[in-house]
C-alpha cells in the first residue's frame, strides 16, 4: 500500500509539473512524443485508481472477516487457549474466562497448571509433555478450578502447533465443561448399584422364601398323598374330588417353587464364563429332549453355530426352552424347527423359527414376564416361567432377547451374544 501510495504521490507531483508546463505551451505546440507521454500518464493514473480502490475493497474484507474470525473464536461454545512449553497461557478466548471466572488480562502469563486441581496435575502434565515430545493430538480429562475455588469435569483436546522450521512452539487447547455428563454418568451409574443391589437381595429372598418353603410343602404334599391312597373310593365322591385337588394343588405348588428357584440361581449360581460350542450346547439340549423330540415327530435343523463365551449348562437352557416350547406350542403339522446364527457387527444374532401357533404381537413382550403365559394349562402344560428364564440367562450374558411372530404363523424367537474376538466365527 505504502509503495503505491508514494507511487501514486510521485505521479501527481509529475502531473503538477507537466499542467504547468501544458498552461505555458498551448497543447497544438507541444511535440507529437510529449502528447504520447501525457495520455499514457493519465491512463496511467486511472489505473493506479483502480488498483488503489481494489486494494481498499480487500482491506475492508479482510477487516471484516477479522473481526468474524474474533467473534467466532471469543464466543464459540467450547475454551481455546494457547499454552506455551512450559505451560504458560498464551491466549485464551472469552469462554475459557468464563469458565474459570478470570478476567483475560488476568489469565494471560498465568501457568495453566495453576487453574488444574492438584489430584489431575500429573495428568495435565503427562498429556502436556507427551504433546510437545511426539506431536501427537492429545484428548483427556481434567478437573478446573475455577476462581472462586468451585470444580468442573473439563474434557481437552490438544493439538501441537509449529514454526516454519516444524519446532513446536505451544499447544493449543480446545477445553469443553464436561459436568453435565460426568454428573448424569454418576447419577446413572449410582442407579444402576442400587438397582443390582436390590435385584441381587430380590433373588436372595426368592431363593430364601422358595427353599424354607419346599419343606412344609413337602409335608403337605405326602400327606394329601396319603389320603388319596387310604381313603379313594371309601368316603363319598366329593371327598374324592377335594383330595384330588389338594394333590394338584400341591404338585402345581412344588413346580412353581423349584421355577422361582431356578430363576433365582440364574443370578446367584451361575458358573463363571468360557468359550463353548453352540454346536455342542444344541447337541445337549436334543439329548436332553430326545424323548419329546421323537413323541412330536419334530425336524430340528440348524445352520452352522458358532462357538461363544458363556455359561455352557445355562445356554444349553435356554437352547433347550426355546426348542421345546416350539414343538408344545405346534400347529397341525409335525413341527419343524431352524436354529441359525448370524454375525451382526460385535454380536451373534441365533435365531429359532418354528411352524406353530405364533403369538399376536401383542404379547410378544408380556411372555416374558415369569408366569405369564397366554394359555390355560388344560390347553399347554407349563408355569410360565421358561422365557423369564432364557432373558435372565441371555442378559446375564450380555444380549437381548426377543421375539418376532404373527399368530398362526409361526415364531421366530431371537437373542444375541456378544462376540468374542478371534474367536466365534462360524465353520
Ligand atoms: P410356558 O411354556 O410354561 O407357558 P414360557 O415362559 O416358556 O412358559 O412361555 C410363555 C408363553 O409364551 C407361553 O405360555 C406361550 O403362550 C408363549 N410361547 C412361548 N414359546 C412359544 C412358541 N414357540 N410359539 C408360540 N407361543 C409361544
């Protein structure tokens, strides 16, 4: 700007002389050459005129996206700030002073470690020297001390920033107040303590209650027994009929305790985990229904499993509740049952498809629930227990269990696993 300007200050004097010149000597006298010189001076200054708004045009937008750039930076919702090796504040924007309740021109020189609460300095410190030795971007968490001495959770990204020569000269900091989150963290993770704590006393009193209560039922259960054998037949027929169903009473009692039981040491009994064969748990579960299986004339077929990480006699458990619901719950035909598990990102995603009876969407999160069954026991044998089992088990380890159905057309129960890395791919 300056050498135009003197440029342009020059040629006016130029000008000046030459008009002087022109108001002695009339234009017509003046040589063909001084005539060529004048015109190409003043195309000349047009030009320079040109230049001179232009380069006016460009200051006032580089003004404008200055002070764009200013605000941007002042007022953007997260702390930057500029910290020198040795952990000197170079620059800070107007939110990082927000944040810390301190004036800029008070922040400015300060050592950053100085806002940093004393149990985090040695993680400011790794981070920060880390930063300046490999040049590598560093994300961490810091507790700030604000002015007034109160704490914040700050979340840092921090990146290296070079000379010409590729030394680093400081690090700049993007600083984003992270207490929200940590609270609602610590808020969830307090809720969910106190929720495993009092599912864990649930299924000790179930297990308590449930077993203190096998022994007087056992009594009650032989006695009724005894009565039916002695005395059947030799009082009158409504006495028959009472003793008979004290004794179902009594049977249906004992299943649904030892169910309760069961369902209780899902939770306190089961075995630590290791890698199975799903092949192999579906080879148990078909011994183990080996009698029903050949009574139903069912077709189980399965696609290639994969091996998982798990309780084996649990998962065997559910294999074999989902199996056998899928041939009582049939329809007209001979039931046939297609178990296939597939890779879903980090889960095996098994499926069991039948042909029954289905279920009306409707109940598809109610069968679940223990005891909830969607029949009379005349119709379908059973307590209603199975399912609530084969949830706790699928989330005891780590999956969800489902089911996709339309009634009349058949089921489709499905659950997921995590997987194991390098390990579980199918054969
Ligand atoms: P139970 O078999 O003792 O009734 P479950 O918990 O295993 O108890 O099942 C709950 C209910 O879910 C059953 O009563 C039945 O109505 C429904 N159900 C379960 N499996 C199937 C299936 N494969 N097809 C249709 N309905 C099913």
């Amino acid at each position: 700007m300056k050498n135009h300007q003197s440029e342009s200050e020059q040629f006016h004097e130029l000008r000046r002389k030459a008009e002087e010149f022109l108001d002695k000597n009339p234009e017509e006298m003046l040589p063909e050459n001084v005539k060529n010189l004048v015109e190409e001076l003043n195309i000349h200054q047009i030009e320079l005129e040109i230049q001179n708004e232009e380069l006016r045009r460009i200051q006032r937008e580089l003004e404008a996206a200055r002070d764009k750039y200013v605000d941007l930076y002042d007022f953007a919702p997260v702390g930057y700030t500029t910290v020198s090796a040795k952990g000197m504040i170079l620059e800070a924007n107007l939110t990082i002073t927000a944040m810390l309740g301190v004036e800029r021109s008070l922040l400015i020189g300060k050592y950053f470690s100085g806002f940093v609460t004393e149990d985090t300095h040695d993680v400011f410190y790794f981070h920060h020297r880390k930063l300046f030795e490999t040049k590598v971007r560093q994300n961490y968490e810091l507790k700030l001390v604000r002015k007034d001495g109160t704490r914040f959770d700050a979340y840092l990204k921090s990146v290296a920033v070079e000379d010409t020569e590729g030394n680093i000269t400081r690090a700049r900091t993007v600083i984003t107040d992270i207490s929200d989150r940590k609270q609602a963290e610590e808020a969830l993770r307090e809720r969910t303590e106190e929720l495993e704590r009092s599912n864990r006393d649930l299924e000790q009193f179930a297990y308590v209650v449930s077993h203190d209560l096998t022994e007087p039922l056992r009594t009650v259960s032989s006695y009724v027994q005894l009565l039916e054998r002695r005395y059947k037949g030799k009082l009158d027929a409504d006495a028959d009929d009472f003793i008979g169903f004290a004794v179902d009473g009594a049977t249906r009692m004992h299943a649904l305790i030892r169910d309760i039981l069961a369902f209780s040491r899902v939770g306190t009994r089961g075995k630590p985990f290791e890698p199975v064969e799903a092949e192999h748990i579906f080879t148990e579960a078909m011994a183990n229904l080996r009698v029903a299986v050949t009574e139903s004339r069912a077709v189980v077929t399965h696609d290639a499993l994969p091996s998982v990480f798990g309780d084996a006699s649990q998962l065997t458990r559910v294999f074999q509740n989902l199996i056998s619901n899928a041939m009582k719950f049939r329809g007209e035909e001979p039931p046939r049952i297609h178990i296939t598990a597939e890779r879903k990102g980090r889960k095996w995603l098994f499926s069991f498809r039948d042909n029954g009876i289905g279920i009306d969407p409707e109940h598809s999160d109610r069968i679940f629930v223990i005891f909830r069954r969607l029949h009379t026991r005349d119709k379908y044998p059973g307590t209603g227990i199975g399912l609530a089992i084969c949830k706790k088990i699928v989330e005891r380890h780590g999956g969800r269990l489902w089911v996709e159905s339309r009634e009349g057309a058949g089921s489709v129960f499905c659950f997921t696993l995590p997987v194991q890395e390098n390990k579980g791919v199918p054969k």
